[in-house]
C-alpha cells in the first residue's frame, strides 16, 4: 500500500498525495481563493433556485471542494494562541516529514489501515520557504454528518449514541493514538449513527498510558461543560457522561 504513497515537488511545494485517490494533484487543488470563489458562485447559483447551501463542520477553517464527483476538506494551518497574531500560519521547520500536514496525513493512513472511523487523506501540501512553511491539508468529507457539539446544541441524544461514543474513543485509545484536542467539534456523528473522530493535528501514537488517557477523556468533558456553560439550551448532562464512560470501561 506503502507504493501508492507518493511525493510530488514543484518548485518550493512538496504534495504528499494517494496515488490511488488523486493521479497528478496539481497546486492550485491547496489554492483556498480559488475554491472560495468557486463556492460563491455555486450558492449564488444555489440561492436563485431557493436552496441553501451546506455550512461548514465546526469552527475550522476550511473549505469544501468538488472534484470528480467526490467532496473534500481543505484544511490551511494556523497557528494558535499568542504567537498567532505574529506567525499566522507560519512554521518554522525544515524536514517536510516533520511538518504538521505530513505527519497528520500519515497518521490518519495508519489509523485507517487499523480500521479506525476517521476520514481519509488524500493529500498534504508544504510550501517550504528558507525557516519556515506553509501546510495544507485535503481529506475525504464524512457525508450526513454533524459535530457532536452542533447536534447537543439544538438536540439531545439517546444513552446508545453516548454510550457509542465512549466505545469510539475506546477503540483509539486501545491502538495508543494521542487526540492532541479532543473535544465536541472534533467528535462526527453521522445520520445513520456512526461515529468519527476528526482533527489529528499534533496528535500521535502514544506509548501506552492510564494517565493520558484519562487526561484525553478530561479534556473532553470540560469541553462539554463549556459548552453548557456558554451556550443556552446546551444538552449535556452527568448522566450523559456516564453512559459515555460505561462504553469506555466496558
């Protein structure tokens, strides 16, 4: 499957792709301007025939794109916190292999070759200048899906749907995989009731511990609780999380 994976340089961009996704993924595919634009213009086109066109997942910063049918995420990094207002989406590194849209990409093929519920990566892109770079990240669209967050906002769900995403997080943290944020936006549940988990950045397979596991799970509780602390009608209770770590204890 290893053959598949391959690395095409055009100047100072380097795009690690699946060759059996994409053939010859060219650099305007990471061009958010582009897609914006084409989006714009299909919802104009959308809005005049009295349909409304899909918002996006959560509060990330990307953007959906067509191509042969099929429906992608392009993901741009950011960086956060204080440095954020300085770097932007600057990364100061100089092994492509090392940057955050490299390692993300092989971390999700990895997981999907374990069989885990994320979506597929189809391709990363570094723009490598002198001290640092640029990253972009492209992956399947998980179709009929909410984040978990989006759908407690307006909705309650069953003690079964917590209880499945106590055994998702289960099943990652059974192969050792590090979610670096898990929280409500990075949790899908699709209509059908499955369950995925999205955003590995800076996440990676972990030498096995109690400790950061249960770490991992606090994180999400508290995001949970700021979600009910901030957000008016937020369906999130005590209950509600123990039926999620029944599953996980199970």
């Amino acid at each position: 499957m290893q053959s598949q994976f391959k690395i095409k340089k055009t100047c100072d961009s380097y795009i690690l792709y699946d060759a059996s996704i994409i053939a010859d993924p060219s650099l305007q595919l990471f061009d958010r301007d582009y897609h914006t634009n084409q989006s714009a213009q299909q919802n104009n086109s959308l809005s005049a025939a009295g349909l409304i066109a899909e918002p996006g997942i959560g509060r990330a910063r990307v953007v959906y794109l067509s191509f042969e049918g099929k429906t992608w995420v392009l993901k741009h990094y950011y960086r956060g916190g204080v440095v954020a207002s300085i770097l932007k989406d600057q990364y100061l590194g100089f092994n492509i292999e090392k940057s955050r849209a490299f390692r993300e990409w092989r971390l999700l093929k990895k997981m999907r070759q374990l069989g885990l519920p994320v979506p597929d990566a189809v391709a990363a892109h570094v723009d490598k200048k002198m001290f640092y770079y640029h990253a972009d990240l492209i992956t399947e669209k998980i179709e009929n899906s909410k984040t978990l967050a989006d759908v407690l906002e307006k909705n309650t769900i069953t003690s079964e749907q917590w209880k499945k995403v106590g055994a998702c997080i289960k099943l990652f943290h059974q192969h050792d995989i590090y979610h670096a944020d898990l929280n409500a936006r990075n949790i899908l549940l699709t209509e059908s009731g499955d369950v995925y988990l999205i955003d590995f950045d800076n996440s990676y397979i972990r030498v096995n511990s109690i400790s950061w596991k249960m770490a991992n799970l606090a994180r999400l509780k508290r995001s949970l609780l700021k979600f009910k602390k901030n957000e008016t009608g937020f369906n999130f209770s005590e209950d509600n999380w123990n039926d999620l770590l029944e599953a996980y204890k199970s």
